[in-house]
C-alpha cells in the first residue's frame, strides 16, 4: 500500500493508516491465532491416538481417557496467552516492515522477507520468556 500510494491516499482523507489497517489486522489474528492453535492441539492429539492405535495396538478410549486425564487448564490457558501474543508480534511487525517500505515491488519483496525473519525471531524470544515465566510461577 505503501508503493502504490495507497497510504497517502488515506491520509489526504484525513484517515489515520494505522487504525484503518493494522486494527483490522490485529483484531483478525487475536481471533484467527488462538483457533488455530486449539486445532493445531486437537489434530495433535488425534495424530498420537493414531499413533498409539497403530504402534502399540492401544485402544482409542484408553488413549483418550488417559489425555483427558493429564490435561491441566493451565496448559490449555497458556497456550491461547501465547498465542495472542505472537499474534501481536507478527501483525505489528509486519505492518511496521510494511509502512516502512519504499521503492517499487522488489522492496516490497525485501520488507516481507525481513519481516517473516524478524517476527520469527521475536516469537522466539517471546516464548523463551513466556517459557521462563510460566516455570517460575508455577504451582509447586
């Protein structure tokens, strides 16, 4: 938007960028993430139900009953706090690469490659401190 001029555009209209494209972005990935991250778990689990099955010949209501059993709420409401975050890291970080853009379409190429590198790596830092975080508080 920002090669084509859109964001100019926008503000000649006297639209503030930001709310009219990274809110619609934000609000979108803090939905999408944490259903994602609820599919991506329960694909998990059925792949290691089957797995069991066809390994170990276990029966799929023991394998079930058994993670229905281990599963904690907390690792559940941890899992969706992380992912609300990364959702926060990749959308800003993407649209800050992306109004930060300039020059014609192979910029455009080069402002999405960094952004894919630097939002991975701050997703890693992230979960490092989050990992951190949730080991220290703990219930012992």
């Amino acid at each position: 938007m920002v090669v084509t001029e859109e964001i100019d555009a926008l503000r000649t209209m006297a639209i503030d960028p930001i709310e009219f494209v990274l809110a619609p972005k934000y609000l979108a990935a803090l939905i999408v993430l944490p259903c994602l991250t609820i599919l991506g778990s329960a694909c998990g689990i059925l792949a290691g139900g089957l797995f069991m099955r066809i390994s170990t010949g276990m029966a799929l209501s023991i394998y079930f009953t058994s993670v229905a059993h281990s599963m904690v709420l907390r690792d559940v409401f941890t899992g969706l706090v992380k992912s609300m975050a990364f959702a926060t890291i990749i959308v800003h970080v993407g649209c800050l690469e992306g109004f930060r853009v300039r020059g014609g379409p192979d910029a455009v190429g080069r402002s999405a490659t960094a952004a894919v590198v630097k939002s991975t790596f701050l997703v890693i830092l992230a979960d490092v401190g989050f990992t951190a975080i949730f080991y220290l508080t703990a219930a012992r």
